[in-house]
C-alpha cells in the first residue's frame, strides 16, 4: 500500500495566508511561535511558488469579496480562545 505523505508549507505573513486560501490552498492548522506571532499551516500544492510570486508581483487576481471573507475568518480563527490546533 502506498503512502499518501501530505505535504505542508507553513506561512507567517497574514493577508499571504488569506490569498492562498482564496486560490485553493487548504489550512491544516495553526501554532503560536510566541504570543504575538502565528504561523499557519497549509495543504501545499504544487503552483504554490507560482502563485506567491504572482501576490508579491501585484498581478494576483482573486475575488475581492472571497479574500474579504477569508481575512474575517483568519481573524475570528486567532481571536478565538481554542484557535485551531495542527492537524
């Protein structure tokens, strides 16, 4: 049987991590480098690179409203007392 090793990117950078949402990318988890500072950890895909130059570039195209929404989830995610442990 083969194993289906699931590959991981982990991201500090905020308003990064609620683009990479909004273009498929999956949050696993979260953990807490020190009070003041998260680091989200997402399902990696292969376009990954890709896409995080496209961010930096200022050539992304998402929905503006979907990565509204997503900034509002990250947020209630980090505010919320449990937070979301690493899966």
């Amino acid at each position: 049987m083969e194993k289906n090793l699931l590959e991981k990117f982990e991201v500090s950078d905020f308003y990064l991590t609620a683009y990479l949402l909004c273009t498929g990318m999956d949050l696993l988890g979260t953990k807490k480098e020190n009070s003041k500072k998260t680091i989200f950890i997402l399902r990696d895909i292969p376009s990954r690179q890709e896409l995080i130059s496209k961010y930096f570039e200022g050539t992304a195209k998402i929905d503006p409203l979907k990565y509204k929404g997503k900034i509002i989830d990250l947020k209630s995610l980090l505010y919320n007392s449990e937070g979301l442990c690493q899966r």
